[in-house]
C-alpha cells in the first residue's frame, strides 16, 4: 500500500517514526538558495522525487 506524502505550510511532512526527522530536505535546499541554484519536488504514484540543479 502507498503512502501519500503529507504536507504542512508547503513542506512535505516526514513519515519517519521515533527520533528521527526529515530536515534533510530543507538542508538541501537552504544549499541551493545559497548557491544560485533551482530545486524540484514533485510526488506522484509512490514515487517522490528530488531535482537539483546548478548554473555553470
């Protein structure tokens, strides 16, 4: 069975249980802002995929 992914304030919630977190995504993408960069996030049909790109 699928999950669909959960989002709150347009971040997409962590389905991590425990201790764990889900902030390696936002690291991600304060890396790209910093550098000038584009980063996609897109989910659909159980398939959550990660973008990134940067100029040369």
């Amino acid at each position: 069975m699928r999950q669909s992914r959960k989002k709150k304030k347009g971040k997409f919630l962590s389905a991590k249980e425990g201790r764990e977190h889900g902030w390696g995504i936002e690291n991600v993408k304060g890396i790209v802002e910093r550098n000038q960069g584009r980063m996609d996030i897109s989910y659909g049909d159980g398939i959550f995929t990660v973008q990134v790109t940067f100029g040369m």
